[in-house]
C-alpha cells in the first residue's frame, strides 16, 4: 500500500494515541493498534492486501467502555480479510 511497510502503517496510523495494545502479523499482513486519545478510546484493525489495506476504526469514550466493549468485539470478530 504506497509502499508502506506495516511497521510505517501502523505509525501513521497511531499517531497521536498514548498505545496500550499492538499486535502485528508480517506472515498475514495485518495488524491492531489501541490506545487512547484524550478521553476516547481508539482501536483500528488493518489487513494489507491487493490492491488496497482494509482499516477498520473505532472510537468511543472512554468512561462508557464497559458498555461498548462487546459491541467492539462483535464487529472486529466480523471484520475479516477475505480475498
């Protein structure tokens, strides 16, 4: 992806949030990335595949986590690459 490596993707992609979690997988070109920014909570999810990256993004206040936390699960669950 414009010649990205996913190490610089996920930096671009972070940039600005205090990270809590990163995991990245260079076998299967994805990676996720959450953190907060201010009083929200940010998580993004990205595959790297032909002929674009798939990003999924979300954001939520953070004193209403509980309440999101499974609805944020349902939806990264579901969020696949299939090519």
């Amino acid at each position: 992806v414009m010649d990205q490596s996913l190490e610089d993707a996920l930096a671009e992609l972070s940039s600005g949030l205090k990270v809590t979690y990163k995991r990245i997988d260079k076998e299967k070109r994805w990676f996720v990335v959450s953190g907060l920014a201010g009083d929200e909570i940010i998580y993004i999810k990205c595959f790297f595949g032909y002929p674009a990256a798939r990003i999924l993004r979300m954001s939520y206040p953070k004193h209403k986590a509980q309440a999101y936390a499974p609805q944020v699960e349902k939806v990264v669950q579901g969020f696949r690459l299939y090519e």
